[in-house]
C-alpha cells in the first residue's frame, strides 16, 4: 500500500466526512491532500485539482495565500485566543468597525460564532428576543423560501426547505412557513424574472396579511439561493420584500454566509437592490477560507432593545471561541485584499471573462438555463433517465480526472472559483467542463 493509499485506509476508518454517505466511498475517491498554491489543491501522489468551487464556497483569494499567512504568523505571536465575555481585543474591534463601514453603518453591533449555521440560529434568536422584549410575544414564526437552506444545526434547519437535510429530524424542528421561491427558471413563457419576483411577493404578503402579528421574520439568501441550485431571482423581490417587512413589522434577515464577500459583484448581495436588511449574517469567505469564522450584523434598534439593567432582557448566546483573534486576524486581511487590489473592480473584468468563455453551453442541447451573477456562473444539464443516475457524483469523479473539482448540486453544474483565477484558467475552465460533460452524458 503506498502512501496515498495508506492515508485514505487511515481516513475512511477514523474520519466520519460531512455531507457524504460514507459507503460511497467504496466506490467513489477520496483524496488525500498534501497542500494548496494558489487555486490548486494537491494530493499526495502530487496530482492537482483546480478547485473551482473554492473548496466549499469559503477560498476567496487562493491556498497558501502569503498575506494571509503572514498576517495569522504575527497574529499568533501576540494573542491567540481570549474569551470575549468581559474582554475585547484588537482584531475584533477593527473587523467589526470595518464592516460596520461598509454598509455605510447601516448595520453594525457585530456578534461572532464560528459557522454559518450558527449564525443563522444566532439571527432567528435575536429576532425572537428582540420581540419578547417589545412584548410582542405572539411574534414567534418565521418564513422562509421553498429550496432554501440555511445550516443544518435545529434552529437553522427549522428555516432549510431541502428535504434530504430535514426529513430525519422533523420531530426536532419548529415548523416554518414556506413560501415561493422567486428563482427566475420558474418564468412562464414570455414572463420575466421581475414577474416572477412579483409572483412570488404576492404570496409572500398574503401569508404575512393572513400571521399578521405573529411573523417574527423572513430569511431569504439575497439574489441566489445557493444549495438549491444556485437559483437565482431579480433584485426587485428583495426591494418587495423590504417594503412588506416594514408594513407588517416583520425583520428581514439576508443570509449572505454563501453570497457575500463579493460573490455577486458586490460585498455585500443586497447592495444590488440598494436595500439594508435588519440582520445580515456571514461566513465562508470573510475569512479567505483560513480559519471557522461567522458572524451577525445588525441594526442599532436592535441592539438597543436588549441593552438594559435587568440580564434577562440581555442577549445570552454563548459560543467558547466566539470573535476569535487569529480569525479575525485572517478576516482583517481578507478585507484589506479586497481594497488594496480593488477586487470587486476586477472581478468585473473576470466575470465578464467567464460570461465569454461559457457562451457557448447556451447553445448546446443538453444544456438549461445558463446562468451567472457575478463571480458565480451555473447552469442546469437536461439528462435522461439513464444519465441522470448519480449524475453530481459521476460528473465529480470524471471531472477529478481532469484535474478540477467541481461539485455539482443535483443536476446543476455551477462554478464558483477563487477571485485570483487569470484569464488562461478561466478558458480552460470551460473547455474541461464542456469535456466532462460530453464524457458523463455519452
């Protein structure tokens, strides 16, 4: 047994790996990585893969990326770690003060967990408590979308509408309201995606019409519902929807976990509809894929409802490692890549790059719906019902032996790579994909 072999043995009898049945693996690689550069990831046997998915969603800036590391080297020699109850330190003051600054200070008051899943819980909580403490205590429901997800922890999966995630613990959960999605492959022929939205708005106020009082809030990923496919809708549904949740005193929580950081084309997705949620939460890559990091902005309003003598009314949440200072540390030079590069201006040029390069699938067959907004481009493959077998898994492995990891989500082929790709990985992006595709559907 050689040494790639001898750490897949070790990994499959020891590691319990997320998201996967395990027996798949008896069929199916896993590869043992031995280190990153850049947007490639290498195993063991020192092959390479393009991790155009950017590992999970969270690499912003590429594997082993210098300034990062340099800023978590001397982060370490100064402080690790400390509980942030009755503390505070450096990285946390700054990185909060600069996100606060780039939603204008719309929003700020920022709590910190270590995942996306967290967060979420931690915005549906604070949503609840803020309105016991207005004594609205009937306001105890949520909305969300059909097809969204949101985390897999109880609370977060009370929110999720992905039945291969919620169906096993449907006992545990708090049922939510579940309402039409606005995803724009919905439109009728001759329907735009604005109807679409305007579709979608209609349901979404007569459900609020009918729990008048009783809706605490509605979370929704802002422009893209991410693990449903990468749907992705009209700003106009988020302009809606900020208007409904004003009229009938509902929070709007934008989920930016997978969105954000300038996914879209803008730091944050709900900028685009020139919008401000009460919550916002994020993750992934606000720390350049280095180190577990999540967070919840919000507004000072609710911040002040729980800011009182009496610790009851106080928001109790705890988390041991919450506003970490190494991740931090990382989120900090994460922000100071994206202004000293001028990243968000340069993904312009890329996204318009890759819009180029996969022009062409809008004219094969096979291919439904081509998609992109911003650094994220999807598109659904039309199989048949042999094809469609294990299609995400097949298209996976073949892909791996093109040296590219790519993920589908069912039968949605989606690429969300690490902004330091250059113009000659974007074309081979999409010659190797179109290849995979020919070798998974012949």
């Amino acid at each position: 047994m050689n040494t790639q072999q001898s750490w897949v043995a070790r990994s499959l009898q020891s590691v319990w790996h997320p998201c996967t049945q395990m027996q798949h693996h008896e069929s199916m690689p896993l590869i043992p990585l031995s280190h990153g550069r850049g947007p490639w990831l290498y195993d063991m046997d020192g092959k390479r893969y393009y991790d155009a998915v950017s590992s999970w969603w969270v690499n912003l800036f590429g594997h082993a990326n210098p300034r990062i590391g340099n800023a978590l080297k001397q982060q370490l020699d100064q402080l690790e770690h400390a509980m942030l109850a009755g503390f505070t330190h450096e990285p946390v003051i700054q990185l909060s003060e600069r996100l606060s600054a780039l939603t204008n200070h719309q929003l700020g008051h920022c709590f910190y967990a270590s995942d996306g899943a967290s967060a979420t819980e931690i915005a549906l909580k604070m949503s609840f408590h803020f309105w016991r403490n207005h004594g609205n205590t009937e306001k105890q429901e949520f909305i969300c979308l059909k097809g969204s997800y949101h985390g897999e922890t109880v609370g977060a999966l009370a929110v999720t509408d992905v039945s291969l995630f919620r169906e096993a613990y449907g006992p545990m959960l708090q049922r939510a309201h579940v309402i039409a999605s606005p995803d724009a492959r919905q439109a009728a022929e001759g329907e735009t995606a604005v109807q679409v939205a305007e579709r979608a708005l209609a349901e979404a106020e007569a459900l609020m019409q009918q729990r008048e009082g009783r809706i605490a809030a509605i979370i929704v990923e802002p422009l893209i519902q991410c693990a449903t496919g990468m749907a992705m809708y009209d700003v106009a549904y988020l302009q809606g929807l900020r208007r409904l949740c004003d009229r009938y005193q509902i929070h709007l929580i934008a989920d930016g976990i997978a969105v954000g950081c300038g996914r879209t084309g803008t730091f944050f997705a709900c900028e685009q509809a020139e919008i401000w949620p009460d919550f916002i939460t994020l993750s992934k890559g606000i720390s350049g894929g280095y180190l577990p990091l999540s967070l919840v902005m919000t507004t000072d309003a609710v911040y002040q409802a729980f800011y009182d003598q009496d610790i009851r009314r106080g928001f109790l949440h705890s988390h041991s490692y919450t506003g970490n200072a190494l991740a931090c540390r990382a989120a900090l030079a994460t922000l100071d890549i994206f202004e000293e590069d001028q990243v968000l201006q340069s993904n312009v040029l890329k996204a318009q790059e890759l819009s180029s390069a996969f022009a062409p699938f809008a004219a094969m067959p096979e291919v439904k719906h081509l998609r992109q907004r911003g650094m994220i481009l999807a598109f659904d493959v039309q199989t048949t019902a042999e094809q469609s077998r294990d299609f995400s898994r097949r298209f996976f492995t073949t892909a791996l032996q093109h040296e590219c990891l790519i993920r589908p989500i069912g039968n949605t082929v989606y690429l969300m790579p690490p902004y330091v790709m250059n113009s000659e990985e974007i074309q081979w992006l999409a010659s190797t994909t179109k290849q995979v595709l020919h070798e998974v559907l012949v």
